[in-house]
C-alpha cells in the first residue's frame, strides 16, 4: 500500500480537443503540464489510477546530485534550482529542505568508487567533499560503524513525494490543465503517421502532441505501435519509522541501509543493498542490454522467477483500441513490500547508529522502477512517430531531477529553447 498523498479533486470530463496529451500523472507528468499550462499551452493529464500512485509517491524523496553520471548532473542542478522556488510557485509547502546528503563506505573499495566518482565530475564544481571518519562523526553524531570513509554533498536535498505531486497538479490545474484520472490511455491515434489523437477507455482526444510519461508502463504502451523502449522492472522496498528522535537531519546512505527525515519527524529507511528483480519475459528479452549493469550489481539482486512471471505474460503486448488494455488491468502496481529486507536495513542501521534502537515501523510499502541499460532516462521526441515526445525511463532517481526532466519534456514539446542540453537523453542512443 503507498503512502497516502494530499487529496486533489482531479475529477473532470474528457474534453474533445488539446494541444497536448500527457499519458501519467506522475511527478514528471505532472511537472510537464504545469511548465506548459505556464506558456498558456492547453493540456489535458490523462492517469489509468490516481496521480502519483505509483513510483511518485512511493520513493525515498531524496534530491541529489551524489553519484549521479556525470552527463545527468546539469539535469540535477536544473532541478534544484526549480525545487527551491517550488513552494512559491505552486503556493504550498512540497517537504524541499537542503539538509545535505551523505554515503558512508564500509570498504576502500566502496571508497575508491565516490572518490573515482567525486573526480568524474571534477569540472562541474560541485559541493561534494570526501569525510574522514571523525568528520562523518560530526556531522552524524552517536555513530559506531566502522567505515572506511565517506562523501557529503551540503547543497543535496529531499522533498516529500507524498506533498509534491499534489501540490503540483493543484497549482497545474489552476492554470488550466485538465487531470483525468481513472483513464487508461490504450493507444495513440495517427494520421499518415504522425500522432493526431489518442484512444482512452472512455472516448477519444484529438491533440497535437503527446507526451509519454508512463512509468513502468512507457514500454508497454510503445510496444503496441512497434517501438521498442528497453526498460526493465525492479522493485524497491522501504518503511516508515513513527515520529522518533534522531540522529542528524542529513540523508544517509550506507551499503546495506539508508535514513532521510520524514516531514512527521519519523524516518524512511530502505535497504540500499538489495533490490527485487522479479523475473519476467521482458528480462529475457533484454537482458543482453544489461550485462554490464548485472556484473557491477549482480550482489545488489534478489533474483527470483514465481508468479510475477505468468502474471506478466497474463497481460496482453498486443492489443486494438476498441479492446480493455493492460493499463486498465492494472490500474495501480503495488507490489509488496519485502518485510526481510526491510528488517535487515533496520537491523543493519541500528548496529550503526544505536539511537535507531527505539524505532518503530509505522508504514511499510514497496515500488517499482523502470531502469534503461544506462541508467539515464529516455526525454526526447521518437523519430518513428512525429508528435510523440517520451519523458520515462527513470531508473530510480526521477523524483530528484522532475522539475527540470517535466520542464525539459515542456520544452521540446512547445519549441523552447531546452533547459539543458537533452542530448544525454535521446531515444535514438539504444539504437546505436
Ligand atoms: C521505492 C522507490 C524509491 C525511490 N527513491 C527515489 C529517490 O529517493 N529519489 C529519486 O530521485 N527517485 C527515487 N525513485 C524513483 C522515482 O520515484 C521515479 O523516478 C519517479 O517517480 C518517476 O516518475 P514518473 O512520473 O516517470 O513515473 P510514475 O510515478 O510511475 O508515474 C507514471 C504514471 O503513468 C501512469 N500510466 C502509465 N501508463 C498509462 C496509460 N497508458 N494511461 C494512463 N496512465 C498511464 C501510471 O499509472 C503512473 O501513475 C524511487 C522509486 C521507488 C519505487
């Protein structure tokens, strides 16, 4: 179960006609709508759930720029600028305090990579500094890890995912976006092959331009029109403490665990070593894609093939719009949470830091994330369908970067000049 955001009342006719069709009301859809409601550019944000309901409200709300790839990190300081001015452009609280992000490293192994990492981005004069042990005891006091050393990066951030998707669509919708939730998209429409419309489950839209903002979802919807995008699911589980007294206001992340502040005074815990991989016919597919990942992270895996796998194939690839579509099978994703590596990571960070020795579990849920072959995502228009504009493919750190990744999907959309420079994030580079 996800947390539960902010009510919005979304609820809203279908109109007949836009300039633009969002497909995902998630935060980088919503982003999206909002930047173009801003340049006065009609949009209508059609949703198969609710807003946010799935990767949106489900992460670690962390906002970095530690050990993000070199090429993304113009996105990430994009994004914090906008993440600052946030409250005031929305008109309410999204949870933004610069309160610092900090890796400790159990190994000089797990040292050399921040510091191979910290050199990687030498030229872009980041914040990022390298911590000795008595400096990681500073800043988080009352620790008794035995760690190799550490990287902090002051002007790192969070923000509260079940705040700001809310706060979002609001003020978008005060500017005139339609947010239609409970509205699978099934397919796009096409005029001599460029896009003119899509088929929802309740009628039509004609539009000028779509914008794929599907999550999970992206390579789905893209595989019923013949295009590959190569995402693959992995899921991610994390608990909420109950309101606690804590050690620092600094987001930790060590290898087996990690803490930020949560807005109620409790504390969101993940287990940062290990991530689901539920096995289905899509890393089949493509898992020659990933060899390089799954040798830098084969530890990091629990691989497994069960249930997930026939429910998967239980869902069509193929289908016609006049057909019920796996968007409205699945109207939310909402895995369980992995209650072992949840408790793990508890353990693991109490032996760390022993004020963690009074926390109680409030909340648990787990997510799933869409990861590309390199980790980037994919905001950029797909030269096979003119008018289709792709801004998915997050890979489990979208919520950081979606004011700009949503601006940026804007820009391209309505011809502006690009925030950033979106070459990193083409489509056309998993065709190469
Ligand atoms: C457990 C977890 C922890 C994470 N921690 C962090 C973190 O700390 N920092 C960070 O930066 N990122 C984090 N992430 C990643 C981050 O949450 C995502 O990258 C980001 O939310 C992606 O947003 P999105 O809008 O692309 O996707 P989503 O939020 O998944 O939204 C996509 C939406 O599209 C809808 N949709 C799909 N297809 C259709 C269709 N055909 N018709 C209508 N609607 C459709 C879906 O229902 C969904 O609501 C984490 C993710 C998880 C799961």
């Amino acid at each position: 179960m996800a947390p539960t955001i902010e009510p919005v009342h979304t609820s809203a006719p279908l109109p007949a006609t836009t300039s633009v069709v969002i497909i995902g009301g998630g935060i980088i859809g919503l982003t999206a709508a909002l930047t173009l409601a801003e340049r006065n550019i009609p949009v209508v944000v059609l949703e198969k759930g609710r807003i946010a309901g799935e990767q949106s409200s489900r992460n670690l709300g962390w906002v970095r720029k530690t050990s993000r790839h070199a090429e993304d990190i113009p996105l990430a300081l994009a994004a914090d600028r906008l993440w600052a001015r946030m409250p005031e452009r929305v008109g309410s609280d999204v949870g933004y305090r610069q309160a610092g992000i900090m890796f400790v490293a159990r190994t000089e192994a797990q040292m050399a990579m921040h510091a191979g990492w910290l050199q990687s981005v030498a030229h872009l004069s980041l914040d990022s500094r390298l911590l000795g042990k008595r400096a990681i005891d500073a800043l988080v006091p009352g620790g008794r890890g035995k760690w190799a050393g550490g990287i902090y990066t002051a002007s790192d951030a969070r923000a509260e995912p079940t705040l700001a998707s809310s706060a979002i669509a609001r003020a978008a919708m005060a500017k005139g976006v339609v947010i239609v939730e409970q509205c699978a998209v099934r397919t796009l429409q096409l005029a001599a092959g460029n896009v003119c419309g899509v088929v929802t489950e309740h009628g039509e839209i004609r539009c000028e331009q779509v914008v794929l903002a599907g999550g999970l979802w992206s390579r789905r919807f893209l595989g019923n029109h013949g295009v590959s995008l190569p995402t693959l699911p992995l899921t991610c589980s994390v608990l909420r403490t109950q309101p606690m007294e804590g050690p620092t206001d600094i987001a930790v992340g060590a290898p087996d665990f990690s803490f930020r502040k949560h807005k109620d005074g409790g504390f969101i815990i993940t287990q940062r070593g290990k991530l689901d991989a539920f096995l289905t016919l899509d890393h089949l597919l493509l898992g020659t894609q990933y060899l390089p990942q799954l040798r830098a992270q084969r530890d990091f895996l629990n691989i497994s093939l069960g249930r997930h796998f026939l429910k998967d194939l239980g869902l069509a690839r193929r289908w016609k719009a006049d057909r019920v579509s796996p968007f409205e099978r699945v109207r939310v994703q909402d895995p369980c949470a992995n209650e072992r590596l949840n408790n793990d990571a508890l353990n693991n960070l109490k032996a760390a830091w022993p004020a963690f020795a009074q926390a109680r579990v409030a909340q648990s849920w787990a997510g799933t994330i869409d990861v590309t072959p390199d980790s980037n995502p994919v905001i950029g228009p797909v030269a096979q369908i003119p008018g289709l504009t792709l801004a998915t493919g997050f890979s489990g750190h979208g919520f950081g970067t979606s004011p700009a990744a949503g601006h940026l999907a804007a820009d391209l959309v309505s011809g502006h000049a690009p925030i950033i420079d979106p070459t990193p994030y083409r489509f056309e580079r998993f065709a190469l």
